[in-house]
C-alpha cells in the first residue's frame, strides 16, 4: 500500500503519465523566486500559530519520552536482546554484555573462564602440591689420607612431606653421604638441613631416621607441626599418555619450587641403578635434573604417583625421567617409619659376583649360573651349607643366569618358607633346601 502512495504522489508531481515536459517545467519553475510578497491574513496568521505551539508542544512531550526510555528501558531491552541472541546464536558473546551475562548466567561466565584460562590446571597443580615439596642440603667433611686434607661436600636434593608432624620422604641417594653404610647411622660430622618453601632462609635440622638401597628411599624428620603433606595417587592405574608434573630443585635451592610438564611415556620399566640395584620405574618426559631427585611426580589431580629418581642424559636421547611409584614408596616409607626397615622382604643370605658371566663359567668349564662371593653368618644359606665359591644353577627347579633372575623367584616366597637351590661345587652338581629369614637389611 506504501509503495501505491508513492507512486501516486510522483504522478502528481510529473502528470499522469509522468511525462518529462511537465516535470521540467515544475523543475523550472523551482528554480526562480520573486520578491513579490503578500501579507497574510489574520485568520491564516492565527492557523500557523496554532501549529508552532502544537510543534513545540509535541517536540517536549517526544523528548520527555525518549529520554525516560534510555534512562528507565534501555538497559532491560539491552538483556532482553543479549538473552535472545544467545539463544539464536551459540557462543554469541560480546564484550559489552559479558558483565549482564555473568549476572544472569553464572554457570556460563564459569565456563568461558574455564577455557580461556586453559593452563590453569597446571597452575592449580603447582598451588596444591607446591607446599609440600622441600629443599635437602647434606654437609659431610670428607678426610683425604692421602694428604692429609679434609674436603666438604654439599649435594643438595628435594623430598617430599609425607605427614603434618614433620616426616619427610626423599631418595637413599641424596642423603647417603652422610650414612654410614656399615652401622646404617648418620656420620658423626655430618648435617643434613631440610629447607621449606615459605621458609628457606631458615632451614630445619633433619634426623636421619631410616633408608632402603633397594628402592632407593629414604625417610627424615624435623621437628615442625602444621606442615602440608602430599596427597598419595594410585600409581597401579596410571595410563601411557596421562598428565605429569614433576616439582623439585633442579640444580639445588637457587631454583626451588620448579615446575615441568609431560606425560607419563611408560610404566613398569626396568632400570639398573649406579649401585647395581634393578628398579622398576615410571618413565616420563617431564624435565628431571640433578636436584630434582626425591621431589614429587603428581597426576592432574595433584596426587603423587612417583618420586623423581633420575634421568638419562647421554648423546642423542632426550626427554628420558624415571621415577619410583607411589604405591612402593608409600609401602617402604610407612615400614621405616615404623619398623627403620622394610619388612617381609625373604632372604637368602648370599652376596653374589655380577662378572661371572656365561662366557666366563663356558672358559673355565663350568655351568651358567650365580657365582656365590659372601655368605652372611647365622643365615639360611649358612645354616644349609652354601660355601663361597658355589654356583646356584637352578631355585625350585628353574634355571637362573643372573642374581636378579634368582630374586625374582626368591621374592615370589615368603619370610620362613624353604626353597630348594641346585648347586655346583668342584665339578658336582647337588641339591640343598634353604629356609628364607627376614631382610633387615
């Protein structure tokens, strides 16, 4: 009907077939103007009066209105249109309604929060678990005989608080220069300080209460109350390609608190220690460097599922940590806690020689096996008649080459029960039972 109207308008202006020559006339027309003027009538004087004071009327009544819609109405149409294009458009936000939208949907703010923050989990990891990983300092003086000098070392490590009264747990080997490894006790002149992360300035005396070469660990205490222990994780459900963080003093205290992120990149792996000790480990690439040793491996919860030992560092491997499970370490801490050594453990009671190898025992024509070096007094090996120099060729009948293929049948046995061991001595071979005795060791 609109466009009709216009149309029609324009058939006024140009003719009724809005021929060219009378718009150019009207076009013409408009072009001029004369200064002929006419005085108007009182009446019409009087009807464009009227119609300025109803302009002017209206004009203040249109503002007054308008003006109360923006003050009053435009904030409610604002929320009103925001809620309907969120609802027309996912994910439609703008910087002007965030704060409206935050207001009236809390939930949805939390969630935009959420993902635009995406390292946060990582941060909140940090926060958590932060207080609970320490500094270790070892202080030991060394006597040179040689020339008659005395050389202090100072290896630093990290541990990790394993309860509120001060229990800390960390590696056997970032405090064993300071163990005497013959009566298992602290050497007289040595000192081992434990630094807390909100309190490095003022490091706590440690007491060195027991370890474990076998695994590795070892427990300390300070005398403190109130302190924040790790939240233990179960280190039996972890999966290849989870989260990892691993927290601790790379390079001593100077860097304390570091945090590096990986993954888990293998479980159960088979690593032989420096000391000869075959240990079954975590393997993630998540930084550890010296220093770290003893500090946390946490999942994305912030719960331990390791305790940093070590990394290999040689040419052409990169990205290659290892560290012990949660569930061991929390099986040997709560033992020496309690008992100053793991318990259960079955025992022979031999030391072995690792160099006899296949090929030695095939040059001096003897079978394969494991070369007995020491037999400790009063054990069962003693007590059955195991002499130094025999070679354990079987253990209930199965074939063993090397001392840690003899352990893994040994430890399948329990403290007391017997087990029978195939001997070979000058050129015999026999059978002897041995009855296991508990490892304190």
């Amino acid at each position: 009907m609109d466009n009709f109207d216009l149309e029609k308008n324009d058939s006024e202006v140009y003719g009724a077939g809005g021929s060219q020559p009378e718009k150019s006339q009207a076009l013409v027309a408009a072009s001029f103007y004369t200064e002929n003027y006419k005085k108007p009538s009182d009446a019409k004087r009087k009807g464009i009066m009227q119609m300025v004071l109803v302009a002017l009327i209206s004009s203040i009544l249109g503002g007054f209105i308008v003006g109360s819609f923006f003050v009053f109405g435009a904030s409610g149409l604002q929320t009103s249109v925001t809620g309907f294009l969120d609802k027309m458009i996912p994910g439609n936000s703008t910087n002007n309604s965030s704060a409206s939208t935050a207001q009236s949907q809390p939930g949805l703010y939390k969630k935009v929060e959420i993902v635009q923050n995406s390292d946060s989990a990582v941060t909140a990891i940090a926060e958590k678990v932060g207080p609970s990983v320490v500094g270790i300092k070892v202080t030991v003086n060394i006597q040179d005989f040689f020339f008659g000098q005395s050389q202090q070392l100072q290896p630093e490590g990290s541990g990790i608080i394993i309860s509120s009264d001060g229990y800390i747990l960390t590696n056997n080997h970032v405090i064993s220069d300071a163990i005497d490894s013959r009566t298992k006790k602290m050497l007289q002149d040595a000192k081992i300080e434990v630094y807390l992360p909100n309190q490095q300035d003022k490091p706590y005396k440690a007491r060195y209460v027991a370890s474990d070469i076998k695994t590795d660990l070892a427990v300390l205490k300070i005398e403190a109350t109130g302190l924040q222990p790790i939240e233990f994780g179960n280190s039996d459900d972890l999966k290849v390609g989870e989260l990892a963080v691993a927290i601790g003093n790379p390079g001593g205290m100077e860097l304390a608190g570091s945090v590096t992120v990986g993954v888990i990149s293998g479980i159960n792996r088979s690593i032989q220690t420096e000391d000869g000790v075959m240990l079954k480990l975590i393997q993630t690439d998540a930084a550890i460097n010296p220093g770290n040793s003893g500090g946390a491996l946490v999942n994305s919860k912030g719960q331990l599922i390791g305790v940093n030992r070590l990394k290999i560092a040689a040419t052409g491997y990169e990205g290659l940590g290892f560290a012990i499970p949660s569930n061991l370490a929390k099986r040997v801490s709560d033992d020496l806690v309690k008992n100053n050594y793991v318990t259960g453990r079955p025992l022979l009671g031999i030391a072995t020689d690792p160099r006899y190898t296949e090929d030695v025992a095939k040059r001096n024509n003897m079978p394969p096996g494991v070369y007995v070096a020491e037999v400790s007094l009063m054990s069962g090996a003693q007590k059955a008649g195991i002499q130094v120099g025999d070679v354990i060729t079987k253990i209930d009948g199965k074939a063993v080459k090397s001392k840690e293929e003899l352990d893994e049948i040994k430890n399948t046995h329990k403290v007391g029960d017997e087990v029978t061991l195939e001997i070979y001595r000058d050129g015999k071979t026999f059978e002897v039972k041995v009855k296991l005795t508990e490892d304190k060791g």
